[in-house]
C-alpha cells in the first residue's frame, strides 16, 4: 500500500536524480578506489560528494513532500515548486561549501592553492549552462509526476 502511494514520486524522483546526477555510478567507483589508495580528508570528501549529490537529490524530496500534501497541489505548484526548491537548494550549498572551505583550511579567501580549485568548482556549479538543462530536466520530471499522480487519483 505505502509503495502504491509512493510509487509515481519515487520513480520520478530517481529519474530526475538520475538525469541530473549522470556520473553517480563512476562516481562511486572514483570514490571508492581513492578511499583505498589515498588519504584524502575526510571534509574535502563531503565538499566533493554533496556538491554533486544533494542538489540532485532535492526533486525527489519536493516529490515525496508534494504526494502527501497532493489533494492541495495544482498543476503549476507541482511543476515549479521542484525547480524552485532545487534553485534554493544550490544556493545555499553554495554558501555552505565556500563556508567550510575557508573555515577548516585557515587560509584567506583568494590565497589560491586547493582553495581556488574549491571556489571554481563551487562556481562553475552554479552559474552555468548546466543550471538551464537542469531546470528542464526538473520540469519535465515535475509534469510527468503531476501527470501520473492526476492519473492514478481520476
């Protein structure tokens, strides 16, 4: 019963996940074969995986919280609210990574080094032709989800 209720928002969900995130299994494989061959830290590990990770992850967790609340929802909330979480979401990883960088490593802003390759990525991350595909990526996930859910309730 619960997988029934479930079943649309997960599915999209993980495609969504899976359209965003295209390198997640090569990324396990990298991750595991330096988490056997170097010491890397532990902290830099984190900024690698979750500025990867968790933005993909956001329309999936808009798509569950959306199914609990779908009698309420309409067509355009269910479509936007996705990519407008996801927007948000990047933001403020943003934030937070460029925060933890430069408070674990002790070093100023600019000083160049590890940093520098850090707030590129952070970056490149955000304010990219990427961003524009994700959106429709997100959209067109966030469409197929209201309309598999309009199905399933009529």
């Amino acid at each position: 019963m619960v997988f029934k209720v479930f079943k649309a928002p997960v599915i999209w969900g993980v495609v969504c996940f899976l359209l965003l995130y295209p390198t997640f299994p090569t990324e396990l494989n990298v991750w595991w074969e330096a988490l056997q061959q170097w010491d890397i830290p532990v902290w830099q590990q984190i900024v690698t995986w979750s500025s990867g990770i968790l933005p993909a992850l956001i329309p999936l967790g808009i798509m569950l919280m959306l199914q609990v609340r779908r009698p309420r929802c309409s067509k355009n909330y269910t479509i936007i609210i996705p990519f407008v979480a996801w927007l948000i979401g990047r933001s403020v990883l943003v934030v937070i990574l460029w925060v933890i960088t430069f408070k674990i490593s002790n070093e100023p802003p600019y000083s160049g080094g590890f940093q520098n390759i850090i707030v590129n990525q952070i970056v490149m991350m955000f304010w990219n032709l990427h961003t524009l595909v994700s959106a429709l990526i997100i959209i067109t996930c966030s469409y197929a989800f209201w309309r598999e859910c309009s199905f399933q309730e009529g």
